[in-house]
C-alpha cells in the first residue's frame, strides 16, 4: 500500500481508505467475524485511515469499527475520522451539538481521541438549500460552526477538522477559501469528475465546480469519496441505504449506472474496481480515496 502526505496536516495516510459507511453496510451491519476479517485484512496491506459518522448506521458503525480496530490495533496506530451533522429546530446551539456530537462518538469508538471530526452537512448558499446543508454564514460567522470545530482541536479531542464537500460550488468555495478547515471530502469518479475539472451544464444538480483547484491551493487534504458511485461503476445493484438516502438519490444511481455501462464493457468488477481507484487517485489535490469495503477480497483489490 502506498502512503502519501495529507496536505498541510502532514499525516502520512494510505491511498486507499476505509470506509465504515452504509453502501457496502459492512460496519452498519451485525456480522461480527466478517468485520473483524475485514478490519484485520485492511491494517495487514497498510490502510491506516479509517472513516465513519455518528449517522451511520444511528452510530453502529463508530461502536463496530471501535471495537474491531482496538482488538485489532492495540497500539492505536491507525487514524480513526469521523463526523458530525448539525440540525435546526431543536433546542441546543450548533456548537452544543458539535460538543456532545463529539462526545457521544468518543465513547462509542472507546476513544479518547480522533485524528479528524467532519462536517457531516452539505454547504449551500442559504440555510437548506439541499437537505440538512448549512450556509456559509453559519459556518464563518464568529462562534459559529467552525469555531465551534476548532475549539474541539484545543481541547485536544481531535487533531484537525474538515468538510463534506456537498452543496453549491461557490459556497463551498468560500468556506475553502477560508482556510480554516484542514481536509475536505468530496464525491470524485469516472462518471462525475466535476470536482476536478470545468464541465459543462449538462451535469446540472451534480456539477462540484473544480473546487479541487481551490484546495490545491489551500494545501488541504482531499479524500475522494464515492469513488464507484454507489456501485453504478461497478454494475453493482443499488444498495438499501441507497434506496431511501436524501443525498445521493436513486434517481443520480439510475443515471451514473446507464453512463456506466460502456466503460465496464467486458471488465469484471476487480479490474474496474482498480481502474475507478486509479482514476480518483490521479488528480493532484486526492491524497486518498475512501471505499467502501466489504470483504477481505475487496480490501486485497483495493491496492492499485
């Protein structure tokens, strides 16, 4: 496995990561020694970053993934990533929620500590603009949303701080911009290079803008994530979080699944799989590409 730096944190993280996430329901779901496999293959070929959310299956996936990598890196060498997704409509302030948020992650990992809290919402031009988005305002404003952030990485409960890098273009170039935030994860894929490259309207509702460019030039540490497009890449069907997700519809599968199907041609799901890894880890602002792994066979196809 290859390692690179992440950007102007100056980890030394592995090319491929792992992702906790529900597409491949691995971690979300109940199947212990088939996690604990998992988990044991991807630390033996060197993947050190590990990826998950309180959202994630309503926080099994932090409780599954902290068990199975303190049994299975007692040294705590690996780096642990989670998020958390601030709400309106309830009584607590957002930096209230970032504080608990953080906490209640802690104590499901068995962790004192994480390397990397996210913003786990979408950045949009006004309030709600996609489901659960926040503005830039919001984030920026003194007290808000990203101090609230920082002020976990004083405490010394996280090592740096990030974004999800959703929403409309020119908001998340904004908060890029800012430099207060140090990595950034963003969807980046053979269907759906935007993020990396000027396209055309034809992407409409799915076009990021090259807002790569801007992290470039900020020096921060880009993750790619839907790498094999919730498995339209792949051929795969959609998964069931797929089916009922708000962020990544199963109308935006159907579409990158009918795209997909002249780039598979006669390729089986490995050697794909190897060339949308490939593909996503090219682009000079990816230092990492999160997948979503299930079995030990996929972790061993993951090295590219």
């Amino acid at each position: 496995m290859q390692h690179t730096i992440l950007g102007r944190t100056g980890l030394r993280v592995s090319r491929t990561a792992f992702g906790a996430g529900p597409v491949s329901g691995l971690m979300t779901g109940n199947d212990v020694q088939l996690q604990n496999s998992v988990i044991a293959e991807a630390l033996r070929i060197g993947i050190n970053w590990f990826d998950t959310a309180a959202g994630y299956g309503n926080g099994q996936s932090e409780i599954n993934l902290g068990r199975s990598l303190n049994s299975h890196d007692p040294d705590r060498d690996a780096h642990i990533a989670t998020k958390v997704r601030v709400l309106r409509g309830t009584s607590r302030s957002f930096g209230e929620q970032i504080e608990q948020g953080i906490a209640e992650s802690l104590q499901r990992l068995g962790r004192d500590r994480v390397t990397l809290i996210q913003l786990h919402n979408g950045i949009t031009t006004n309030p709600d603009d996609e489901p659960f988005s926040v503005s830039v305002s919001e984030i920026l404003v003194r007290g808000g949303i990203a101090d609230a952030l920082a002020d976990l990485k004083r405490q010394g409960l996280v090592q740096t701080i990030g974004l999800t890098g959703t929403g409309h273009p020119e908001a998340m170039r904004a908060v890029i911009r800012s430099g207060f935030f140090d990595t950034i994860q963003i969807p980046y894929n053979l269907l759906n290079p935007s993020a990396g490259r000027q396209m055309s309207d034809d992407f409409e509702d799915r076009n990021y803008g090259n807002v790569l460019e801007d992290c470039l030039q900020q020096n921060m540490g880009c993750f790619a994530i839907r790498v094999f497009a919730g498995g339209a890449v792949l051929g795969l069907p959609p998964s069931s979080h797929t089916l009922k997700t708000p962020f990544f519809p199963l109308d935006l599968y159907q579409r990158d699944a009918v795209e997909s199907q002249k780039l598979r041609a006669d390729r089986g799901v490995p050697e794909m799989a190897r060339e949308a890894i490939r593909f996503s880890l090219e682009h000079p602002a990816i230092h990492s590409a999160i997948l979503g792994l299930g079995t030990p066979e996929e972790v061993r196809n993951s090295v590219v």
